[in-house]
C-alpha cells in the first residue's frame, strides 16, 4: 500500500477484517489492542498467546473483554479469571464461549447474581445436567422459561415443577407447542388434566392428550387458535370435528386439517384455494366501522399460512412418496422428494420441477444423481422460502471449467460462485476484483490468487463488506497491514 493508495472509505470495517486476518503479525495483533472503534474482534483470535490474553485483561476494554469472553479458544484459567469480573456482560459471554463443558467454571457461574448470566447457563446443552437441573427453581422467572425452552430432554424431576410453576410465563414454555430443542418433551400423564385445564398451557397439551368426543368438542370451541390449531393435527380427531375446523376462519388452523392424511381431497383442495388465494379478506373502505386490527390480523393470519404452507413438510407423505410425486401441492412434492428410495424417473422429475423448492429438495436428497448441468439449473433458479445464507452449491460443488464460465455470466449471483475456484486463472480473478456488482467482488476479495494491487486498492471499495474481506486476506502485503493501523493511529 503505497502513499499514493487511496484511503479506506470504511476504515473501521477494514480494521475490524485485519484484526481476524489469519496472516497478521504477533505484533500488530498487539497494535489492535488500541482499537476502540469496533467490538475487540482482535480478541477472538485463534493465535493469542497468554501474554496477549493477560494484557487484554489488564486493558479491561468493556468490548475487547467481551470478545475474549466469547472466545471459543481461551483458556480455562483465563476463563476463571473473567467469572470474577464485574461486568455480568462479560460473565454471560463466558458461558456462550465455553463449549469444553468445564464444571469448575459453570458451578462458579451457577450462583451469579446476575439472572441473565443464569439465563445463558439454563440455554447451554454443556452444562452438567446436575448444575443446570438446579435452575428448575432459580428465584426469577426468565431463567426458569429460558430452562424450560432449551431443555427440552430434561429429566421428569426437572420439567415436573416447571410445568406446575406458579408463574403462567414458566407453564407455558414448559408445556408450549414450540421449544429451541428437539424431540419435543411428553408431560408426565398425571398432569395432563390440569394442563388442558390451564389457559397457558391447554395448547401444548392437546396433542399429548387422549381425545375424547367430549375433550374434542371442548377443544374445537376454544377461542384460542393455537388450541384449535393442535386439535386440528391431533391424530384421534373424530371426523365432523376435521370437517368443522376445515372450514375454520383462522387459516392457520384449517392448514393443520389440509396436512393431515385422513384429509377428504375436496376438503384439501378448497382449504389450499383458501390459502393461496388472491382475493382481499376485507375492504377498509367499505367497512368504515370497522377497527383496523379486526382487518389486519386475518391478513396477518394468511401471511403466516401461506409461509407455513411453502414450508410445510409432511412425514407421512415421505414415507410412501409415490403416490404424491405429482400432487398438485408443492409441499406433497417437496415431502415427495425428501424420501432416499424413489426410482430414477421420479428423482429426474422432481429435479425438474418448476418450483424451486422441489428441485432443491430432490437434489439435497439425491446428491450422486445430479449432473453438473443440473446443479447449476437448480442453483440459478433457487428462490428461498425465507431468507437464508445457504444455496445449493453450497451442497453441490460445482466443478472448475464450470465455476470459470460462470465469471462472465450476466446474472451477478451467479458470478459470486467463481471464486470458488482456487485456480481461477488471474485475469478472471482481476475482472471479477472489478466487477460492478459489490457481491461478487466481495468474494473474491478473499480469494486467495488476488494480486496484491487489487487488494490494495479493494481496501477502498465503496462498500463495507468488500474492503473487510480485503482487509482480512491472509495475502495482505504487510505494508498495506501498517499502514491501515497508522490510518487509524494504532
């Protein structure tokens, strides 16, 4: 980086990708120590020796401590020594860095006085389950809830008095219909009662219980949806009760009825119509009388469905496939493709399915019948349900005359595979570092073939993002490594 290299636009963000740069120097990861315009990622490192560690201790940054705290690679000592700092922020990030299950240091932690350190010890799978089960009874409720959530295999002494907690918050995340953690616990049978008895908790009780034509009366007239939501998937549900809640004004809950197998398809079909239609729920011009949230949550309501409808996977249906490798449904489709026994001419049509979440389904399960010309169909055409980081190359490796042709294709996102490559020949690698789309020179700016000069000059990129990958470069030149930390008077 010479004196004619032009400043970083966004000399924090290239500060921030030096001080992860694998290739920096013992000494100027001590320089980072000074730098007080990020979040001490410099104390994440994986090379920092116990006099680095000791020293950023004794700087006692609130935000480079923080990060040390986070760091997966510190030492127990050091850790033992931060279980002691005052900052409760620094003692909860401890918890979140410490993966190695170290007793001594959770047993420490375990009487914290501060709930949200307790909070992330009853969330760690690596606490031992006599420390954590201790939390069952911790004196603030956010703990408790926060127990009840994550520890969804916690033994029956554990979850009993969660599920019989005097507070409606605890209840309800011990007996829910949604935990972080799978499989989803059972009650014990002797507290079902109460639990359909309890307004909190009737809902995540529903399916555990054994329904009977009065339970399931009971239960279809609630005026909670959650609770008509579960009944509705409830594997004993008496037919007329399927077809009442088939017709049922929340959509969310005719949807549990459109997934069932014992389904009439007339019941299905209208329900998915139901769903997926276009036709407004009500006009606020019309109905001027009318408050906004009784317009609003149905609208509200048919969003979620029609997100839970594309996301929806059914076990039944994967477990005899053939019959629905051409259903009408893209989620009887998608559940199709899920399955590891289907015949060749069935994975070749679900490959080629117009939606893009059957392809992708189709090829995750079947990677050893994808072509490349496959894969890179199916990756152009992947449009996520949500949004999401991952795409299918990421699951179907591209091979590298197919990754260099892709460096000039006009799609950008498809230029963004190219750096994939790690022999991508150098005047690929320089047109991509000039490319008009920051994506794709975001990815290659980490690649590992960038002439020095283009990443000289990618430190100054108008966008964030690609001077921190610039910056982060293990091929940096160590002058352009100076002088970043002289711009920033470190």
């Amino acid at each position: 980086m010479s004196d004619l290299a032009p400043v970083p636009v966004h000399l924090d963000k290239v500060v921030e990708g030096l001080a992860g740069n694998p290739g920096l120097p013992p000494e100027l990861v001590r320089r980072l120590f000074g730098w007080r315009g990020g979040f001490g990622d410099v104390a994440r490192r994986a090379d920092l020796t116990d006099d680095m560690i000791a020293e950023i201790i004794g700087i006692d940054d609130h935000w480079l401590t923080h990060s040390l705290a986070l760091n997966p690679r510190l030492p127990h000592a050091f850790r033992m020594t931060l279980a002691d700092h005052p900052d409760p922020g620094v003692r909860a990030a401890l918890v979140v860095g410490a993966d190695d299950g170290a007793r001594e240091l959770f047993e420490r932690l375990m009487g914290d006085g501060d709930a949200g350190v307790r909070e992330h010890l009853a969330q760690k799978e690596q606490v031992p389950a006599d420390l954590r089960g201790r939390l069952a009874t911790d004196p603030d409720p956010k703990v408790r809830v926060a127990l009840a959530q994550w520890w969804a295999g916690a033994p029956e002494a554990v979850r009993r008095p969660l599920l019989t907690d005097p507070e409606d918050a605890v209840r309800a995340a011990a007996c829910a219909t949604y935990y972080r953690r799978l499989p989803h616990p059972v009650p014990p049978a002797d507290l079902l009662p109460a639990l359909l008895a309890d307004p909190v908790t009737r809902a995540g009780a529903v399916r555990h219980c054994a329904l009977d034509a009065d339970t399931a009366s009971r239960l279809a007239d609630d005026p909670d949806p959650e609770v008509r939501k579960e009944l509705a998937g409830h594997p004993d549900l008496p037919p007329p009760l399927r077809d009442l809640l088939a017709a049922d004004p929340d959509l969310r809950v005719a949807l549990h009825v459109f997934a069932r197998e014992d389904t009439p398809e007339p019941a299905r079909a209208a329900i998915h119509a139901r769903i997926v239609s276009d036709a407004p729920l009500a006009d606020p011009l019309a109905d001027l009388g009318v408050e906004d949230d009784d317009i609003l949550e149905p609208e509200l309501t048919r969003v979620l469905a029609r997100m839970e409808l594309r996301m929806l996977r059914l076990p039944w249906v994967t477990a005899d496939p053939l019959p629905y490798a051409d259903s009408p449904y893209t989620c009887f489709r998608a559940s199709a493709a899920m399955s590891d026994s289907l015949p060749a001419p069935v994975v070749a049509r679900l490959l080629d399915d117009a939606e893009s979440t059957v392809g992708t389904t189709m090829a995750r399960h079947a990677p050893g019948r994808v072509d490349p010309a496959t894969a890179e169909r199916i990756d152009r055409g992947y449009r996520p349900v949500k949004r999401t980081h991952w795409r299918p190359a990421d699951d179907l490796p591209l091979p590298a005359d197919v990754l260099r042709r892709l460096a000039t294709d006009p799609d950008p996102r498809m230029r963004q595979l190219a750096p994939r490559d790690p022999d991508l020949p150098a005047e690929l690698v320089r047109r991509l570092a000039a490319d008009p789309d920051e994506g794709v020179r975001r990815a290659i700016a980490a690649h590992p073939r960038l002439p020095a000069d283009e990443l000289t000059r990618l430190l100054a990129d108008p966008a964030e993002w690609v001077a921190n990958a610039a910056a982060a470069n293990p091929g940096l030149p160590p002058r352009d490594m100076h002088r970043i930390l002289a711009l920033a008077d470190l």
